[in-house]
C-alpha cells in the first residue's frame, strides 16, 4: 500500500516521539485501519491518518498530560483525574490538528473517541476503535481471533463484543471505568437489541460484512 506523503512525514515525526514498541503498534493500527476502510468502504487516507496519530500524545508523562489539557482548555473529568492515561486521546486529538495540521473533524473525532468509544461513533471512529483492539500485535486477549474475523464480517457486532470485553476486563480487575465506555457499552447493546437506530440508518449498512459480494 503506498502512502501519500503528508502520512508519510507524520509517521516519521510521530516515531520520535514514541518508544519502539508503542510505534509498532501504531503502525499496526495504521495498517489495520487501511484495512476495514477498504471493507466498508470508509476514506481510506483518512483512517490511516487516525491510525498513525491515534497514540500520538501517549509517550506524555500523566502529570503532564494533565497541565498540557488546563494549558489547552481541554475539558479532564473525574474519571480522567483519576486515570490520566485516557486523556491521550482527548490531547492526541488536539495535537493532530494543531501540531499536525489535520484539518478534517472526523479524523480528530476518531482520535478523541477511540478509547472510550462514544455512542453514536462514525464510521471512522468504529473503524479506529477497532483497529487499536485488533492490530497484529496485540496478544492474549480473550476471543481475539474470533473478533479479528467478526471485524470484517459485522463491525457493529465487533464494537459490541469489544466494549463488552473491555468492561468486564476492567471490572474483573476493579479498574476505574469512564462513564462514557458504560454509555457507550449500553448504547450498542439497545441497538443490538432493536431498541434503538441511526438517525441516518447507519448500523445496517456499517453492520454489512464485507464479504457480501462473495455471498451473492
């Protein structure tokens, strides 16, 4: 896959600014993204612009993250406060249109949302959501390979089974759980159930496998 060379030169900035193994897994996230765009037909430069910026404030101390957010007028909530690690994504987002020149909303989006999820995601942000889940480098997590089919079968039901897994992951462990990954969690588990819709009918035609052309 060859990259443009805007996403080329934000690879090689953000490589400076991330230990080895957390830049394997952006790349990882990058690819994977490119990956589910092409399935469901999402912009593909757009998913692999938030795929390799997606972790981009993640090598910022906690403590600093927290002056970087109040310096920038970032809302922090509660649970942040207490988990600064989630605010990666909130400033991660504003690094990407103010050091990285990213113009698009819907890239920043995908970027603030792909930790927590957000009810109501886009397409885009599914797809990152997703991919930071997935990549090839993750390891031992539980059904792993049976969401990394799922992802490109039904993506709606991918998210669902992701953030299910996440909350029980964290429950388990007595970790602190964002408000919004539970809104987020129960959100899908209506739509899944039928209770709610898309207000642009979204979840049949990003919930279609990507195989579809082969089932006919």
């Amino acid at each position: 896959m060859k990259e443009n060379a805007n996403i080329h030169a934000i690879k090689k900035e953000v490589k400076l600014h991330l230990d080895s193994d957390r830049y394997e897994h952006t790349l990882g996230v990058m690819y994977t993204a490119a990956s589910l765009a092409m399935c469901y037909g999402e912009d593909i430069e757009k998913a692999m612009t938030a795929g390799v910026l997606h972790d981009c404030a993640k090598g910022i101390p906690n403590s600093k993250k927290i002056k970087l957010c109040e310096k920038y007028q970032i809302e922090v909530t509660e649970s942040e406060k207490k988990n600064p690690e989630l605010l990666h994504a909130k400033l991660g987002a504003y690094m990407a249109v103010h050091k990285y020149h990213v113009g698009d909303e819907t890239i920043a989006q995908a970027i603030t949302s792909h930790t927590t999820g957000r009810p109501g995601m886009t397409l885009l942000e599914k797809i990152i959501y997703i991919a930071d889940f997935i990549e090839p480098g993750r390891k031992e997590i539980p059904k792993l390979d049976e969401i990394r089919r799922m992802s490109f079968q039904n993506i709606d039901q991918a998210l669902f089974t992701i953030l299910e897994n996440s909350l029980a992951y964290l429950r388990t462990r007595d970790k602190v759980i964002d408000p919004i990954t539970e809104k987020t969690y129960l959100y899908y588990k209506d739509l899944k159930n039928g209770q709610r819709r898309h207000k642009n009918g979204s979840l049949k035609r990003n919930g279609a496998s990507c195989l579809r052309g082969a089932e006919r």
